[in-house]
C-alpha cells in the first residue's frame, strides 16, 4: 500500500502540532512509520488520505460500537445542529440521555455529564475525596484514567508502594495521594489498606483493563476489592469509559456482577462526540454543585450535539436485544481464528478476550497485569502491525491497546482478518 498522502500530511501536521498528533499513540512511535490519515469511515471501514481501505479494529478506540457514519447518529446531530450548536443553558435532552442512561446501568441513580473520560475520572475521584473526607486513591500499574495528574503514576522500585511520577509536570505531593497497586492482586491491595486503614477515599480500576492490552479480572478479583471499599468506608469507582455500554447495556457491572459507588462513562455515551459522564447513588451525588460543597462545572458540558448524538446511540443499543451476544460471537471467531494460525505457526502468543475486546500479545507468559504485558515481544508486534496493514487492517498501533469490535464488522471481514495473518505470520 502506498502512504504517500498520509506521509506528506503528518510532516505539515508536524510543523503545527506537537509530534503531528493531538493523542500520543496515533504518532505511531511504539511501531514506527508513518501515522494513516483517514478521510472518511462508514461501517467497519476506514478510507484513508491514500485512498485505501481498511478493516477497523479500533472503532475510534471503542466509542463506534455500532460502525461508522451509524445513520441513526448521524441524522441526530444534523438535526439537532440546525436549532444551534450550544446554549451555555439547560435542554431537555440532557434529562432525556441522563433517564435513557440510568435505566440502562444498574445500581445508579444520578448522572452528571463532562466532556471526556478523563474529565470524568477526575471528577470521580474529586467526588470521593469530598463525600468520604479522605484524600488518598489507589490504581492500579497499568490502567489510564485519562490524563489527570493524578491518575500519571507509575509503580516505584516495590510492588507496592507510593506512587512516583510518569510525568514531567505531575507534582511529588500529587503523587503521594496516589497508591499503586498491581492489577489482580487482591494481597497487595489488602496491605494498602492495612497500611493506610483511615486515608483511603477510593479505589479507582478499569474493571476489564484494556490499556495494557485487554486484561479481564481474576476470579474474585472485584468482589475482593468490593469488601475492602466496604470493610474500609472506602468508594469503589469503575472506569468503564471503555467497557460501558459496550460489554452490556449496564456494562462490566452488568456482565461480571460486581456493584460500584460511582462509575465513570465515555467514548460509546457519546456517539462518537466529545462526551463523559460518572454516576452514583442520589447520596454521594448529593455532594456535587451545585446541590453540595464539591465543585464540577463545564461550558460545553451536555453540549446539544454530543448529548444528541449519545442519545441515538443509546436507543439503538437499548433496542437490541442480541447485539452485545452478536458481537461477542463475532470476537470469538476472531479469537479462535487468530488462535489457529498463530498456533500453527508456533509462535508464543497469548490472546485474551472480553465481550467484544481482545488482544494478541508475543509471549509465553500469561498476561494478567501490567508487568506480565510488558513481557510481549514488542519487535514481533512491530512486524505484526505493519504487516497487517499492508493486508488493509488496521489494529491498535500498541501492544499496549486493546482491540474494539464494532457491529458493523461481518463474517467475511473477520476470515479476511484471519487469512491476512496467515499471509504474514511466516514473517513474525
């Protein structure tokens, strides 16, 4: 394939924006070569500036469940565009998405809408420091919660310990109200919280990890960190900006059982706008402004675009039935033929698969946790990656990314997925 646009494209990006990229990974750097730039998408397909086509397996990392340009969604916004593009003042839509949303999610009973993930993280978190009166968080090595200082925290030289910086202008106070803890190790969290027993406002997970590739929770793993929050009068928040709406209607709740305090959405909410949202019960959502002391405001939040777009979205899940068994069917075709080919092939690999999530990491190790991820071939993944584009597929440039299916995707582009493999794999 021929990346010449693109390539001419990202040089005049590069003279305007840092590194040609507005988020760091579309910069290519963990794969090298030349970003794709896309001019257009419908359906499970991506057109770039080159003019070529490719299968999409990040469906705008997660938020295209349903394939691009989805008519429903599409027809929402040029509709709702025509009365004005933002008022700075209540609509009724924002209740309409905010009752659509709460019926979906179990547990729930208010929700506040923000402009991104990381907005609604941040104000999560901001959210459970103010009701509990405590002021320290533990995360998790390994899982993004968007790009809050103080969710920029990498593991120190224990496997349990304060949190240090992974950023130049992340504070060290910052830091130390963030604990680390590894991703399903139920004993190291236990210990933070024998160590800290009255300190700890929340613990803040990706209930199915998937910026270390996708990582499903051990065995027991949630509930274990649903007794400590209750043992503790700690706030257990689930980032499902990326499994909200997407493993189920009600999301990771929903599928794996495990209730939380205050849960966090984006990307599928949104329709593939600008859109975050958290949510709680009426109590701890009592303590937001302006009914309560702690602050959370935006110019843009409920923007009428974005909360039109989020709401066809929504009615076009919440109407279907077979779809989130339909797409979990068609991940484990994938699975199974990505499973067949690498196995052939005797390569040492690992895929792990969630709903409509996977990934596929080069190495003999289980991947649990963001240490056993580390441990992928990342040379290997480099050719992978690249050899599956000259194919016309386009994954995650990052061993580090998980997969996102969207529904639009068909047989056929699955066994053509495949088939692109089994052309390469002699490469790997």
């Amino acid at each position: 394939m021929q990346y010449q646009r693109s390539s001419s494209l990202f040089k005049e990006a590069q003279a305007v924006i840092p590194g040609g990229v507005n988020s760091p990974v579309r910069a290519f750097k963990s794969v090298g070569g030349t970003p794709i730039f896309v001019e257009r998408a419908k359906g499970a397909y991506l057109y770039d500036a080159d003019g070529n086509k490719l299968i999409d397996y990040i469906s705008s990392w997660g938020p295209m469940i349903l394939g691009h340009a989805f008519t429903p969604v599409i027809d929402a916004v040029k509709q709702r565009a025509d009365k004005g593009t933002s008022f700075g003042m209540p609509t009724a839509l924002e209740t309409e998405i905010a009752n659509l949303a709460l019926e979906m999610v179990p547990n729930m009973d208010k929700i506040r809408f923000v402009n991104s993930g990381t907005e609604a993280c941040m104000s999560a978190v901001r959210l459970a420091r103010g009701a509990s009166g405590k002021e320290k968080i533990i995360k998790f090595a390994g899982c993004y919660h968007g790009h809050s200082d103080a969710f920029l925290i990498q593991a120190g030289s224990g496997a349990v310990t304060f949190g240090s910086p992974s950023s130049p202008g992340v504070t060290k106070g910052t830091a130390q109200d963030t604990l680390l803890a590894p991703y399903n190790n139920i004993e190291a969290v236990e210990q933070l919280f024998q160590e800290y027993p009255d300190e700890i406002a929340a613990i803040i997970i990706e209930p199915v990890a998937g910026n270390m590739g996708c990582i499903p929770p051990a065995e027991g793993f949630l509930d274990g960190l649903r007794k400590l929050c209750d043992q503790f009068g700690s706030y257990l928040i689930f980032d499902e900006v990326m499994t909200g709406f997407r493993l189920a209607k009600g999301g990771a709740q929903e599928l794996l059982g495990v209730k939380a305090d205050i849960v966090t959405f984006g990307k599928v909410i949104g329709g593939g706008l600008p859109v975050g949202a958290f949510a709680a019960s009426e109590e701890i959502m009592s303590h937001l402004a302006p009914e309560g002391p702690v602050y959370q405001a935006g110019t843009l939040s409920g923007n009428p675009l974005a909360m039109a777009a989020g709401l066809a979205m929504l009615q076009a899940l919440n109407s279907d039935d077979a779809l989130f068994d339909r797409m979990a069917k068609k991940t484990e075709r994938l699975h199974k033929g990505l499973d067949s080919v690498l196995k052939d092939a005797g390569l040492p690999y690992q895929i792990n698969r969630l709903g409509s999530m996977i990934s596929v990491h080069f190495t003999e190790v289980a991947v649990t946790n963001f240490e056993s991820a580390a441990h992928g071939d990342n040379d290997r993944f480099k050719k992978y990656f690249h050899g599956m584009l000259e194919q016309g597929i386009y994954l995650p440039p990052s061993a580090f990314e998980s997969y996102f299916l969207n529904d639009a995707l068909s047989n056929s582009d699955i066994d053509q997925t495949v088939e692109a493999l089994a052309v390469i794999v002699k490469k790997l």
